[in-house]
C-alpha cells in the first residue's frame, strides 16, 4: 500500500506528456506504483493491470496513462511494431516497465524511478530526473 500512495504523490509533479521509466526487479512493485499515479489522475487503482503480456494498457482519467511493459521485446527495434513513439510523443503520461529494453529510442528527459526491495514489506523507491 506505500507504495501505491509513493506513486500518489510522485503524480502531483506529472505534466501530459511526460515520460516516466520505471526500473526494478519483477515483483519490485512497479505496477503498485503506477497504481498510485492512476489514482491520482481519477483512474481507479484496481483498474491497473500489469502489461506484460498485452504490452500496453490505456487508461483515461483526468489525463490519459500510457502503461507499457518491455519485458518481451527482444530488441529496441521491437518497439516501433507495437507504436511506443505514438505513446512517447502524444499528449498522455507513458509510463514504461523494463525501459532498459528499449533505452536508444527513448528522449533525454525522461524521469526515473528505481524501485528495490528492502524486505518482503518494504521497497526503496528513488526518483531522478534524466536530462
């Protein structure tokens, strides 16, 4: 749960298109976080779902989420067949699992989360800003 309200309060400094790279481990809680983004933006949390098999869930709110996971692609390459510019470059939040898959396409200023675990019950969660 603290890490959906971290996510709650990391939206309030979101603008329409910003992107947002979410590292960690699976099970680190990245999906938790952007449950708490959703939140904020009048999306109901248990709407949130991770994309790993689908690749990219939309959501609507008071602005639109672009949640995309990268686990599967196999080469940066991989990601102009499911449309990431289209999701980066519009006027939604996108907010990418696994970033690392697809790094050279991505803009300077995007901003990072890194989420790790602590223990069972607790995550770190640090917060930059890639310019």
């Amino acid at each position: 749960m603290r890490t959906i309200l971290a996510g709650e309060r990391f939206a309030a400094r979101l603008q329409p298109g910003d992107i947002v790279l979410l590292k960690g481990e699976l099970g680190s809680g990245k999906t938790h976080f952007v449950k708490g983004i959703a939140r904020f933006f009048d999306i109901a949390p248990e709407e949130v779902q991770s994309p790993t098999f689908s690749l990219i869930h939309e959501y609507v709110g008071s602005v639109r989420l672009y949640h995309i996971d990268c686990y599967r692609l196999n080469k940066p390459e991989d990601a102009y067949e499911i449309g990431l510019e289209d999701y980066i470059y519009s006027d939604g939040i996108s907010l990418i699992e696994w970033p690392e898959k697809v790094e050279p396409l991505l803009p300077d200023n995007c901003q990072i989360v890194e989420i790790s675990h602590i223990s069972k019950e607790q995550r770190k969660i640090i917060i930059h800003h890639q310019v």
